[in-house]
C-alpha cells in the first residue's frame, strides 16, 4: 500500500519552497508541572504584592489561562494613573480571594456571583502588560518607552489579523478552572469599564500529565507531543540573568523587574498534521511522540547529544528543537520562560478546526531572547503546519512591592 503523501513532501516534489518562520516553541515549551492533575494542585491564594508580577512564574503553571488586549480610552495622564490604581486594587482583591462588597438590592451587584459569596483559592493571578501604542503622543510616555519595545511585525510566514492582533494594553488571567478565569476578566473589566474597550481574546487549556519515569509530567499541545521539557527554570538567578530587566540595562529606570511580553497566537493547520506519517511527525519535532524523549533516547529528561550527531542522522539538523535550542554556549544567552496554553476557536469559513498553540514568552530582552530564536526558526519545516495569526509584543510591568502602590507607578511618576 501506498503510504500516504504529506504536505511537506508535496509541496517539495512540486519544487515549491515554502519559507517563514512561525515560532512554536522557542526551544523550551510549556512549565512542567508537578501534579499529575489538576485535582492534586494544592489551590491557594497568590500573593498580588512583590517586586515582580506573581503570575510570570505561578508554580504550577495554570490549567486554564485567558489572555485579553485592550485600547485605553483615559483622556489624559491623570485618568491612565487612576485607571492603573483601578486595576491594582480589583487585582489585589481578587488575587487574595476578598468577599464583594454587600449591597443594597436596589442597586446592580458588585459582581457577577458566579464564583459566589466566597470565592474559594484557585491559585488566580492576573498580569498586565502594556504594548508599545501606549507610548504615543496621548500621555507624554514617548521618552519612556521600553528600548525594544515596538509593535510586532510581520514576521516570515506570518498572516497576522489586525483584529487579533496589537494593543494598548494586556491582561492574562490563570487560574485552575475557567468559571474562575471569567469571572476575574469581568470584574475588571467592569472596574475600568470607562477606560479600557476590548481589543481581542484568546483563551485556553493546558492539561498536566502524570510526571512518570524520567518525565516532567508537562502537557501536551494540540499537534500531540510533550510541551514543556526544557523550559527555563524559574530560579532566581536563571531569571535575573535571562528574564527580568535589571537596573543595569540600557533601559528607562521604571522597567527594572518588569519583561517583555511576547504573544504569538499560531494556528496548527491539524487537518494536514493529522495525515503525516509519525516518523516525519517526531523528524519534524526531534522528539518521539509517545514519550517526548529526544530521537535516539529514551526518557523525556534525556539531552539530546547534537556534538555526536554533526551530520543530523539522529536529530535532523533543520527538526524544531535542534532549531530552536541547539545547546551551544553562543546560544544559551538566548534561554525564554514559555508560559503558553492550547487554544480552540470552533472551525472557519472552509469547514477547518481552528487550533492551535497561544505562544507566550518572557525575556530580558527581545532581541537576545525571543527574536533571536525566532530568526534560528525561519524556514523550518514545521512551518507547514502552522501559521502565526496574532498576538504581539508587550512589556510586563514591574511588581508592586509594597502596599499603597500601583501598577505603572514608577512609569507614570
């Protein structure tokens, strides 16, 4: 029997060369996460206040997460610092699980209610980041501008929806469970209801599997295999160095303890992935799909040995994560934190599921970080399977160390 012919090798017999680039995992995947489910993930309430945003390094990674991008509609510097203040406050309040405010009947609730009276810990954190649109001439920021910050561009391979895509303002809500991430989004944006107008959504899942034998117990995106086997840990001294923006950079003083914030939002064209033969499946990854063990390994946690392999007869030389992380001392500076989630849209206008991966990475700098892998990645294979659709480049503020402050506050000083 014939054996089924993939996209690749189509378009290649039909000398069509399709270039791009379309990063889907940027040599780290998703955080592992301890629990084998969510069921056994002790549930508590984060703690809002501390130099840096909780939610960037929340252990375990959440369950569910949402992220939503607004345009700010405050009329001058002084309504943005108020509506910052706003924020920082409905955050606070709904990080640490505080009861609404009891009103009288006469008047609307002060929330939703579907979390009830008492909202119960469901390990809730909400960041916010500000993309570069922030810093026109609205509010005198332009001097204050994150150094790298710009709006994303097209990149190779890129069919970005402008409705999906860009934005003056972001917030991403996690938690364990949706009805808690709702319910959060709603609050705030009921708090700035004035201020902030929706831009776009998207919102997903990460399912957590059992650690095992030599497994990290991560979850498994949308086209089948293990994501999150060499993500960045989240040490101090690994996040300082590769995550956080520090005093020392070339950058406004007020960034100090706040990242940039990438958001790719890429479709995975599963219609095509779903008629490629496995082997082609895990040489276009690098990865055994089963145990998510590098080619030629056994267990998941195994590094894959590219010094031994110069030729790519193990790990082909173009597979995704020899791309993306090729493991040499050039390329270790260019380490990302991925906090991303799986995401379904229903299906288009063509009758084809809308899947894919909602990218998200943190990194002290965009240029040595995301984009540096990014440009490693243009041209692989895997593009194939996959079209970068939205998202962008934010920067995630600074924590709020201290009770009293506010979110933005070193910007709007």
């Amino acid at each position: 029997m014939t054996p089924p012919i993939s996209r690749r090798r189509f378009l290649a017999g039909a000398g069509v060369l399709a270039v791009g680039g379309g990063a889907l995992a940027a040599g780290c995947a998703e955080e592992p996460a301890p629990a084998a489910t969510a069921g056994a993930v002790p549930l508590a309430f984060i703690p809002f206040r501390g130099r840096h945003q909780a939610g960037i390094t929340a252990q375990p990674s959440p369950a569910v997460g949402l992220m939503a991008a607004f345009s700010v509609l405050a009329r001058d510097r002084a309504e943005l610092a108020a509506m910052f203040r706003d924020l920082t406050d409905e955050i606070d309040a709904l990080m640490a699980g505080r009861p609404p405010e009891v009103r009288d009947p006469a008047y609307p609730p002060v929330d939703s209610g579907i979390l009830g009276p008492e909202p119960a810990p469901d390990n809730l954190s909400v960041i916010v980041s500000v993309g570069a649109s922030l810093f026109d001439e609205r509010y005198g920021l332009a001097d204050r501008r994150p150094r790298e910050l710009v709006e994303m561009p097209f990149l190779a391979n890129d069919r970005l929806d402008p409705e999906r895509s860009h934005g003056d303002l972001l917030l991403t809500v996690q938690a364990e469970h949706s009805d808690t991430v709702v319910f959060a989004l709603r609050q705030l944006m009921r708090r700035t209801r004035r201020t902030l107008t929706l831009r776009w959504v998207v919102d997903g899942f990460n399912r957590r599997s059992a650690p095992g034998e030599k497994g990290t117990g991560s979850p498994r995106n949308l086209l089948g295999f293990l994501d999150g086997t060499a993500n960045l840990a989240t040490d101090p001294a690994l996040m300082a160095r590769h995550v956080w923006t520090s005093p020392a950079d070339d950058e406004p003083g007020w960034t100090a303890g706040g990242s940039y914030h990438v958001v790719r939002v890429i479709r995975m064209l599963v219609e095509f992935w779903d008629r490629t033969p496995l082997a082609e499946q895990e040489a276009l990854i690098g990865r055994h799909k089963n145990s998510g063990a590098p080619l030629g390994a056994d267990h998941e946690t195994d590094a894959p040995d590219y010094a031994s392999d110069p030729e790519g007869a193990v790990t082909p030389l173009d597979a995704h994560i020899r791309l993306a992380n090729p493991r040499t001392p050039a390329t270790e500076r260019n380490l990302i934190l991925r906090r991303g989630f799986s995401y379904t849209r229903g299906y288009d206008g063509a009758g084809q599921l809308d899947q894919g991966l909602a990218f998200v990475s943190y990194q002290r700098s965009l240029e040595s970080g995301f984009l540096a892998v990014q440009r490693r990645l243009n041209g692989e294979p895997l593009e194939e399977y996959i079209r970068p659709e939205g998202g962008g480049f934010f920067f995630a503020l600074p924590g709020v160390p201290t009770r009293g402050g506010h979110l933005a506050e070193g910007l709007l000083a």
